[in-house]
C-alpha cells in the first residue's frame, strides 16, 4: 500500500509537468503560422510588370463578349470556323503575332514593326519611342549611303568613312588630303564641296544636334599658333563648324570640340597609322 501510494504521487507530479509545459505546443503553432504568413506577404509582394500586363490582356480578350459562342445550340452541333475570324492578332493578343523569318532581306524590318505593334497595345508611350528610334535609324542608313556614293563618285572615298555607332552617326574625315594641311587650321579647297555636301544632308531634319570633333596623332607641336595638339585640333573642329554654319546648318545645333591624340583609330608606331588619326569627326548625334 505504501509503494502504491508513492507511485500515484509521482504520477501525480507528471501530469503537472506535462501540463506546465503545454503552453510551447502553442507557441511554435503560432510562430509556424507567422513564418508561413511572412513568405505568402513576401511572395506577393514581387509582381512581375510584363507576366501581370500578359494576364490583364489575357482575362480582357477571354471575358470580352466577341469571344463567347451565341447560345440556343449545343456544343457539339456549334460550327467552328477553320480559321478564327473573331480572335486574331490586335490589342488582346499581342502574343499572337506571325512568325517572320530572319533570312528573308526584310526581316529586322519586319521584326521592328511586329514589335512596335506589340508594344503599342500596353504602352503608348513606349511605342512611340520604339518608332521614332526606328525612323531615325532608317534616316541615319540612308544618310550613310548617299556620303559613301558621294565620296566614291569625286575620288576620295577613301578619306571619307562614314559610321553608324551608338552614339549617331559619325563622318570620319581624314584631314591630311581633303581638310587641313600640316599643323594648320586653315581649310583646304578640295574640303569644301564635301562640306558643303556633308552641310545639306545634315540640314534634311533641322532637329537633330551635330558634334564637330577634331583629332590628331601623337607627334607634338609647338608653334606660336598653336602650343599643343589641343589647340590644334580644337581650332580644326571650329573651322569646320564655322564653314558649315556658312552653309546653312544652324549655329545653335552645333558644338566644336578638340581631343588632341587621346581618340586614336589606329596606332601611332606607323605613318599609315598617324594618318588615321588626323581626322574631324562630324557626328549626327542621335536624339532617341
């Protein structure tokens, strides 16, 4: 009786420890359920524009009642139409835009515009920027190939390099033969007809700014005129935007700049190279 008694008060004790200690099966119930809470808030907090954007225009063309089947037949008896007259590429299916392929002579053109299309339906705004750098690529090709005909047809297309980079389009002109003559900033006579040319092409828009950039090799110079290659090669740049301001380009879309021997082409160990090198750069800069 004794033991059995001892026994019933340790068990007893047990049971209220056991219920002491309760409380924890709650507590990483509740800290579980705030964890899971945390990651759904997190998760929804990222939303991605373009997979949102997709699923707007997705529910608008499947809610929209040009895409609903009249009613009064059965689904079996309904006649579907071979091709989808009611459903097609627009606004509500950008996604859906024909397939264009890339060996055909036209097809960056093609892709351009099938995008232009595709932006137009969620961004106005973006559309009309996508065109406009469209446009003036198309302007700065054209652009290109009438100097390159030009330069070739009078002789010296061999001095005349026109380049499309990032920043426009840049008429690279070797000053040896056409502009300037050793260390002077005074133009030459067989440069003037192909500024003269160069200023009417420039003059097609009006709008788009120009930068006149004058270089030099690495052979130093030191006259009264000139001290360094950096005032040469500024004058050179100012001569060139004077003259093109004679020609009709307007003053306020020009600007004159001079770096010296610090934009090589080429390099300066050899004759070739330093030729290069002496140049004016006369930039169509691009606005979009």
């Amino acid at each position: 009786m004794r033991r059995s008694g001892h026994m019933r008060r340790r068990g007893t004790n047990h049971s209220a420890d056991d219920g002491d200690e309760r409380w924890l099966l709650t507590y990483s119930d509740m800290i579980t359920l705030l964890m899971a809470l945390f990651i759904v808030l997190f998760a929804i907090s990222s939303v991605n524009i373009s997979k949102y954007r997709t699923l707007q225009q997705a529910l608008r063309a499947a809610f929209s009642g040009g895409n609903i089947l009249p009613g009064g037949k059965p689904i079996s008896s309904a006649h579907v139409p071979a091709s989808p007259t009611r459903v097609g590429v627009g606004a509500g299916n950008p996604a859906l835009a024909p397939l264009v392929s890339l060996t055909s002579p036209n097809a960056l053109q093609s892709a351009a515009k099938i995008e232009v299309a595709a932006t137009a339906s969620s961004s106005p705004l973006a559309a009309h920027a996508v065109q406009s750098a469209a446009g003036e690529q198309e302007e700065f090709v054209l652009l290109k190939h009438q100097l390159e005909a030009y330069a070739r047809s009078h002789g010296f297309g061999g001095d005349v390099h026109p380049v499309i980079e990032e920043r426009g389009l840049a008429i690279r002109v070797l000053t040896d033969s056409l502009l300037f003559g050793s260390g002077s900033a005074a133009l030459a006579a067989p440069g003037r007809p192909l500024l003269r040319e160069i200023a009417g092409l420039l003059d097609v828009d009006q709008v788009h700014p120009v930068a006149v950039e004058g270089n030099t090799d690495d052979v130093p110079i030191h006259t009264a005129a000139f001290p360094s290659n950096w005032e040469l090669s500024t004058s050179r740049a100012s001569t060139v935007v004077r003259f093109l301001i004679g020609a009709g380009v307007h003053a306020r879309r020009l600007s004159a700049a001079g770096y010296a021997e610090l934009r090589p082409l080429a390099s300066n160990a050899t004759a070739s190279g330093r030729a290069r090198n002496r140049r004016v750069e006369i930039v169509l800069q691009r606005l979009h």
